[in-house]
C-alpha cells in the first residue's frame, strides 16, 4: 500500500507530492524471435494532457573509441544537450543530417567538443565523415519519462506518478518507415510490468548518409 489511513492529512499531503506513490516500471523487450532487444529506447507520455517534470537526462556524452561511438543510443530531454569526446588516437569529423539536427565539426585527439543543443524531439543519427562505420543515435524525448534497455531487454523506469500513460518504442532496426510500437499503460501501486515485441531488421539498410537522412 502506498498510504496509511492512519497517517495524519497533511502528511499524507507532503508524501504524496514528494512522489512516495509513484511506481517503477519494469521494461522488457524481444524481437520477433524472442530474443532480448538491447538498445530500445521506451517512453512513457501522460494521457490527458497532464504535466510531469522530464526525468530525462539534461546531458548525455557520446565517446569516441576505438573508431567507435560509445555508446550506441543516448537519451536527453528536449532542450538538452550531448558532449562528444575523442578518446581515439586520430582526428573525427562529427555529423548528422537528420531532420531534428544537422551539424558538423572536426573533433581531434584528446579533444571535448562544445556541447550540441537538441531543440527538436526526434532521433538524430550522428555518423563520421572520416570512419563510415561509426554510428550513433541521439534520443531525443519530449515524454517525461524514456530508459534505454541493457543486454537483456530490460530497462527501469522509476517515479513515474500514477496514472495512464501512452507508452512508445524505439529501436535503431526498426525498418525504415514503420510507426514506432505503442501501448497504454496503467500505473498504480508499486511496481508495473510492460513488455514489447518487435520485429527487427538484421541491419539498417543503405549507406550512412541514407541512414542520416532518415531521422
């Protein structure tokens, strides 16, 4: 039970606004083949109109490694911004031409980019002009609430306040075009389980800048 009869109003009052009922949802995602999707960004919106603060991240950093950007998919909230920082031991040259943020700029060894403001909700897939392999996507949610599932599909989303909530799913396989899978969600008591399955595509077809141009 989230509350006591027997707790004084204005206790209850105080514990209620300071979230002592909000949930934590439980995520799980699969593809088709029901194996655990990794990297499924899922956010919850409030229906009817109701305002939540973002719990989103303000920030987010995107490193460069290995001729890699690490990691695959990063969140921020709208309005805010991702880092990019060169941890490899040549020079990268930074773009993206997706539809919510285009940019480019030369980041060099050892060097931390100015921070790169996200105005638009959407995803933003940012590639290298240098390293064609290199791939990152930027999530960017106007939901109050978004996680990104681990190696097993799953993902925490805590404090969410009860109410009913349209969840959304995001995966960089989702093919190109599709309407991204969506639910209802419930929240009441402590705890709430949501699960996805979705077909994925192997790999995203085309070249990067096919890819860019998608989002």
């Amino acid at each position: 039970m989230c509350m006591s009869r027997h707790i004084p109003t204005i206790i209850l009052w105080l514990l209620t606004a300071s979230g002592a009922c909000a949930a934590t949802v439980s995520v799980s995602v699969t593809d088709s083949g029901g194996k655990p999707a990794s990297n499924a960004v899922v956010s919850l919106m409030p229906s009817g109109g109701a305002q939540i603060a973002s719990h989103a991240p303000e920030k987010s950093i995107i490193a460069q490694r290995d001729e890699t950007f690490i990691p695959l998919v990063v969140i921020v909230r709208r309005g805010g911004e991702v880092v990019f920082t060169n941890n490899d031991t040549t020079m990268h040259q930074v773009y993206s031409f997706s539809a919510i943020k285009q940019f480019e700029f030369e980041i060099d060894q050892g060097q931390v980019a100015k921070p790169v403001v996200f105005d638009k909700p959407g995803v933003a897939a940012i590639g290298c002009n240098i390293h064609d392999q290199m791939i990152s996507y930027v999530y960017v949610a106007d939901a109050p609430f978004a996680a990104i599932t681990d190696a097993n599909g799953h993902a925490e989303i805590r404090d969410v306040p009860t109410g009913s909530y349209r969840a959304t799913l995001w995966h960089p396989q989702l093919p190109l075009g599709h309407p991204w899978p969506a639910s209802t969600l419930a929240v009441s008591g402590d705890a709430v389980k949501l699960s996805f399955s979705v077909s994925l595509l192997p790999s995203k077809p085309g070249g990067m800048k096919h890819m860019h141009m998608d989002y």
